[in-house]
C-alpha cells in the first residue's frame, strides 16, 4: 500500500509540477507581452514628448525674434506701404511741436529709392528735435539737403528737408 501511496503521490506531484509550469510559462507570456507594450507605449511617449519640447522651444524662439522682427519691417518701406512711411514722418513732426507735411514725393530714376520733399514749421527746437528723428528714424534716410531758415522777427522757423529713402522696396 505504502507503494500504492508513493506512485499517487509522484503522479499527484508530476501533474502539479505539470501544472506549475504551465502557470509559470503564462505568466512569464503575459508579462513579456506587458513589457513590450509598455516599450511600445514608453517609446510613443518619448516622440509626443519630443515634439512637445521642439514646439516649446520653437514658440520661443518665435517670441524671442518678434521685436527683432517688428524692427527689421518697420526699416524697410514698401512700395505698397508708403502711406505709413509718409504718416510716420509727418507724425514725428507732431511728436515734437512742429507742423510738418509731405511736399512731394517721387521715385527715384533708378527706382530704388523714393524721394520725400517736406516742409516743417515751429520753434527752432521744435524743428531741430524734428531733424534729430528724422535722423534716428527706424528707416534709412539720407538728406539731400536741409534749409532751415527763421521766418522774419517771429519764433517760428521754417524747414525744408529732402530726404532719400534707401530702405525702399518697389
């Protein structure tokens, strides 16, 4: 019986070895297939997370060139722009006390630059800070001549500029 009893007991121990494995051989299966998907799921985060960082640092960028930006089209004047060139440096005139205003304007013969004739009256300071913006405007500006003149025994002077815009595009 004893015999009887050892052989249950080997069978009873190869079937729950048996079974052992088998469990194990699951498990382990469904853990590597958790683990590669997680790589998987891991390695999407990463991109996403790239990408997310790539457009951050480009939006910043964007911001960080903004005024540079605003700066370099504010330096040059377009053909189809002139309006706000010609408003730009009547309104300096403003900014400064004097009355100023466009006289003419041409293009040049090689149509490069767009030539400005402007008329300014005021204080001799007035006119003078005028000249000074003028010079120190966004856009390049070269004088072809200045005239400026006091207007008999009053405090008014009178100003004549013609100016050359170089920054000019047609």
């Amino acid at each position: 019986m004893q015999i009887n009893y050892h052989k249950k007991a080997l069978i009873f121990s190869i079937i729950f070895f048996a079974f052992c494995c088998f469990v194990f051989f699951f498990v382990y299966q469904k853990i590597d297939s958790i683990n590669k998907n997680s790589d998987k799921v891991l390695t999407e985060w990463q991109t996403e997370a790239s990408k997310r960082d790539d457009i951050k640092s480009l939006n910043k960028s964007i911001k960080d060139i903004e005024e540079q930006k605003i700066s370099l089209e504010t330096h040059f004047a377009d053909s189809a722009d002139v309006v706000l060139f010609l408003n730009t440096i009547e309104g300096l005139g403003t900014a400064v006390g004097a009355k100023a205003e466009v006289t003419l304007v041409d293009v040049s013969k090689d149509e490069a630059n767009l030539i400005v004739e402007m008329k300014a009256s005021g204080t001799f300071e007035s006119v003078y800070k005028l000249l000074m913006l003028l010079e120190n405007s966004p856009y390049e500006l070269e004088f072809n001549s200045v005239d400026i003149q006091k207007s008999g025994d009053s405090k008014i002077w009178n100003a004549s500029f013609k100016i050359k815009l170089l920054s000019f595009i047609k």
